[in-house]
C-alpha cells in the first residue's frame, strides 16, 4: 500500500503541473479579450481537483512514513538535517500554503463574468501556488 501510494503521488503530480500549465497558458493568452466572456471554469477547476487530491495521498504519506516518524522521535535532530526537516515541516507547509492559494483562486473565478479579470485571477493566484509547489517539491524525486 505504501509503495503505491508513493507511486501515485508522484505520477499525480505530474499530471497536477500539466494542468497548472495548461491554466497558466489559457489565462496569459486570454488577458487582452476585455469584451469576451467566461465559457468554462472546467480546466480551473480539474487542476484544483488535481492539488486537492495530491494533498490527501500526502497527508495519508505523511502520517505513515517512517522518515516522518523518525524526525518526530527526536525534533531537535531533524530541525538540524535538512532532508528530515523539509520531510517534516518546509514540503508540507508550501505545499498546503499553495494549495489554500489555488482554492481561493478558484473561489474568486466563480464570481468574474468577463475574460480578462478572470484571467489576471487565475495568473495572480495559480501562479503564486506555482511558485509555493515548485519551491519545495523534493528535487531527489523527480527521478523515481
């Protein structure tokens, strides 16, 4: 069980960046259409889904990991080694820190009739949970 829920969160994440690409790509191409309105929050929407589902297979990784449960045995130590410490406490946090961006990203989409203020919303919010994920996604496992 273990082993395919490491595999699944880390296909799933690939999948989850395509869509945040893909939403990023849409909204820069769609930022000068002021007269045109929403059609579709469907993609928006199927990439927080993605996120949202890479945070429970997380969480559920979190709590059975065995790296996880060494550095809470001894918090003085894993503080002091980096790769207990970003385990721990630094991947969780950007990660949930840029998933609450993408959820009140989407939240705020619902409401945003005409194309190019939905647009700046999905660059503004996505790209700064972006930014959050990328920056604490564990470079040793891109390569699993």
């Amino acid at each position: 069980m273990y082993t395919g829920l490491i595999h699944a969160h880390h296909w799933l994440r690939y999948v989850a960046l395509v869509l945040m690409i893909i939403s990023l790509v849409k909204a820069f191409m769609n930022l000068k259409n002021k007269d045109k309105n929403v059609t579709s929050i469907k993609l928006e929407l199927y990439t927080m889904i993605s996120f949202h589902l890479q945070l429970i297979i997380g969480l559920v990784l979190f709590f059975v990991s065995t790296k996880v449960m060494t550095a809470m045995n001894d918090m003085g130590a894993a503080m002091k080694d980096a790769d207990l410490r970003l385990a721990l406490i630094e991947h969780p946090l950007m990660m949930i820190l840029g998933l609450i961006m993408i959820t009140i990203g989407y939240a705020k989409l619902k409401s945003k009739t005409d194309l190019a203020s939905y647009s700046k919303t999905v660059i503004i919010y996505y790209g700064i949970g972006t930014l959050l994920i990328l920056s604490k996604i564990p470079t040793y496992s891109w390569a699993l």
